[in-house]
C-alpha cells in the first residue's frame, strides 16, 4: 500500500490478490477512518490467483483521523480461510 494524506484528503494505491482455494465474486474494499466507514469500492470478482490493483484519489475523511484501515470484504456467502489477511491498518499526518 502506498499512501498519502493531505489536510482532509487521502489518496491510496494497493493490489488485491486472491490466494484462496475459490474465486471470489463480489468483492469489495472498504475504506475506514477510526473504525467509521468513509468509502466502498466495488471491484467485482477476482479470480483464484488473480490481482487487481486500485488506484483512489482524494477521500475525504475528518480531518482528526488518526487511523485509516483498507478492510477487504468478500461480499457473497463463501467463507473466507482466513479474514485477518484482508486488513491493513494506516497511521496517517496531514501534511
């Protein structure tokens, strides 16, 4: 994950790779600041063994946001081998 924040607004780039045992095919990612959902991006399905990279600029978030998690959610009824691999959790400064 590469990211950056200025003021109120935080511009992201990431890959998501599915390296499970089945394809996933509704899938999002949910961008949160302090645990409050500010963003969710569809990217649709992705395939056993396949990447998608997302590229997002300028999301708001409250300007006292100390902490930004990207939290990737397989939307359909598949269970997921494990969920805490679908988590990255960002210390952010303004600048």
């Amino acid at each position: 994950v590469r990211a950056t924040r200025n003021g109120r607004y935080l511009s992201f780039s990431t890959s998501v790779s599915n390296e499970g045992l089945a394809d996933a095919p509704y899938v999002v990612l949910m961008v949160l600041a302090d645990g409050t959902a500010v963003k969710e991006l569809s990217l649709e399905g992705i395939a056993v063994g396949s990447t998608k990279s997302v590229t997002i600029n300028n999301i708001r978030v409250p300007s006292e946001t100390n902490q930004i998690t990207l939290q990737v959610l397989n939307r359909d009824d598949t269970s997921d081998l494990d969920i805490n691999d679908n988590r990255v959790d960002l210390v952010t400064k303004s600048q």
